[in-house]
C-alpha cells in the first residue's frame, strides 16, 4: 500500500478512505447482494402465490384453525375436510415457509457482528495495517469512519430490504393466527419491520467496539456472537413493557375475554380497594366453596386481564428500534473517542 492508493483519480475530495474500504470489501458485499436478492425472489414467489390462493378461495378474514369461515365449515360430519378446509390446508404449506425463512432472518444480526463487524476493525489492527495508513494521508478518526460507513450502509440498506420484504409477505395473513406466526411470537416481531435493521446496526458497531478494545479477531467474534445474543434475549423479555397494556374487567365467574389476536399477558382479581391480586390465589383450591370464602376474605370484586392488542405492534416496533439505534450511536460515539485516544 502506499500513499498513491489513497489518492487515486477516482478517490477525490477526501473519499480515498471510502474507496479503499469499498476495494477491500467489494467481493464480499457484491456476494451477499446476491444471495440477498436471491432470498428477495423466493419471498417475492411465495408471497404471490399465497396472496393468490387466498383470493381464489375466498379466505380473506378467516382463521386459521377456526371451525367455519364465511357460514362455510372448515370439515364434514364425517370428518373430511370441505372444499374451504382443503384451502386452509394448502395454506398451512405457506405458514411453514413462512416460518422458516423468518428463522433464518433471525441469525442475520447475530451473522452481521460477528462475521462482519468484529473483524472490521480487529483484522486491521491486528496485522499492523491499520498504523501502516495511519503513517499516511488518513487520521485514526477518517480512517474508522470510512472503514465502518460501507458495511454500515450495506447493512442498512440490505437489512431494510429484507424486513421490509417479509412484512410485506407476513402483513396479508397477519389477523389469520397462523400457529407459530402471529404478530406476539419472535417470527416475525424480530425480522419484520424496523426492529431488525436496528438489531443489525447495533450489533455491527458493536463487533466493531469489541475489534478496537481486543484487537483480536477471534475473541471480538465471540464476544460480539454473545451479546448480540445476550441483546436479542434481553430485548424479547423488555417487549411487554414497551408499551403500556390494555386492561379489560368483567365481573366476577366472567372470563375476561381479550381480542384473538390479542398478546394476553396474564390475569387476576381486583379487590374493592383496587389492589390487585394473582390468578392462584384462590384457584388453587379444590372446591368452589372454598374459592367463594378465599374471595369474601380479600373482598375480591372483579377479574381483569392485562393484554397487548394487535395494534401495540408498530409502537413496539419503534421503540425497540429506538432503543438499539440509540445504544449503536453512543458504541459508535465510544468508538471515536477510543480511537482518538489511543496510542499507536
């Protein structure tokens, strides 16, 4: 390398650093356009013929597992499944792959970080490369913020992409409470929407602040694989407190019934006073009678339920892409200062 490959005539007005990232990555981003595009044709596929046959066989509205649809029944007496129960079989076939594409989509932040983001930096630093353009024309700053916009733009527009594609295949059956795909499970919460560009970014930079603290590739990777696991886990068990529940109370003996393709996330009892109390307070007890006089003594007055409806979904989504988005400005932040401070 030498000062004449930062300068190049196609490198003007600073962009050197740029185009150097983009030589060095090239291959490896072109391959995974490809396979990303790839992957964009076969949800494009699916998603058309699913569309279609729920058009042709007029199951728009209807619920999967549900008994009847449209005054139709979804078997005979006997037991053989109805024209309209032969349809939602068909259907079945297009929740699984719509099931295991969503699995696969979910390894891509995990692959991003610790694949992509924790050798950035750690490669560089550990073969000396990195004091060798330091010795040059760029800065230590110019030269991080050139080397992490490319695979930050790639992952950025690539991830979009990919969110945007399965919500586009997920969104028409999402009121249908597909078994294993509806809106509360980790397919598709965590590969639809914003939520996993954001996921992706966060775990990127953060491959890329292990790479500057360690500067080592194999470590960076492994700790960059197990946070950003760590921050999935974390993230799925923060989602019922992103948005306040709603709260429905029915008298009580009255289940207290919530939307179906509500998110219920528990329920109880309410005494006079308003406290609340948990479900097994007194259902664990054997007879009704005894239940009746464990309610008279906490003066239990009602039942509620406490449940996130479908419409929470896109408020949670941008709150959880908030959060990761903001926790991947402060690494990049560090990630600065770090470099700026450290010794050669």
């Amino acid at each position: 390398m030498s000062t004449g490959t930062l300068s190049r005539p196609g490198a003007k007005a600073g962009l050197g650093p740029l185009w150097l990232a983009w030589r060095r990555r090239r291959t490896a981003l072109l391959t995974g356009g490809v396979l990303i595009l790839t992957l964009a044709g076969y949800i494009a596929y699916q998603r058309t013929g699913m569309v279609d046959l729920i058009r042709d066989r007029n199951l728009a509205g209807c619920r999967l597992w549900y008994p009847e649809c449209h005054g139709m029944r979804l078997s005979s007496d006997n037991g053989r499944p109805t024209p309209l129960g032969q349809a939602f079989g068909e259907l079945n076939s297009y929740r699984t792959a719509l099931l295991y594409t969503g699995r696969l989509l979910l390894v891509i932040p995990a692959v991003i970080g610790t694949f992509i983001g924790a050798p950035l930096v750690a490669r560089e630093l550990e073969s000396g490369t990195a004091e060798l353009v330091w010795s040059q024309s760029t800065g230590r700053t110019r030269w991080l913020l050139a080397t992490l916009a490319v695979p930050a733009a790639a992952t950025l527009a690539a991830t979009s992409l990919l969110a945007a594609l399965f919500t586009w295949w997920w969104w028409p059956v999402r009121g249908m409470v597909f078994d294993e795909v509806s809106w509360v499970t980790t397919v598709p919460f965590e590969v639809a929407g914003p939520a996993p560009v954001a996921l992706s970014l966060l775990s990127l930079v953060l491959g890329t602040a292990f790479g500057l603290l360690l500067r080592r590739t194999v470590p960076a990777m492994a700790c960059t694989l197990a946070l950003t696991v760590g921050a999935m886990y974390g993230l799925r068990r923060l989602r019922p407190h992103l948005v306040p529940p709603l709260t429905t109370t029915v008298n009580l003996g009255t289940y207290a019934e919530t939307p179906d393709d509500a998110w219920r996330l528990g329920w109880g009892y309410l005494t006079r006073s308003g406290d609340r109390l948990d479900e097994s307070t007194c259902n664990t007890l054997d007879s009704t009678r005894s239940r009746m006089r464990c309610f008279d003594r906490h003066q239990v007055v009602e039942q509620y339920a406490d449940y996130h409806p479908m419409s929470h979904f896109w408020p949670m989504q941008w709150i959880q892409a908030g959060i990761c988005l903001a926790v991947a400005a402060a690494l990049a932040a560090f990630c600065l200062w770090w470099i700026r401070r450290r010794r050669a």
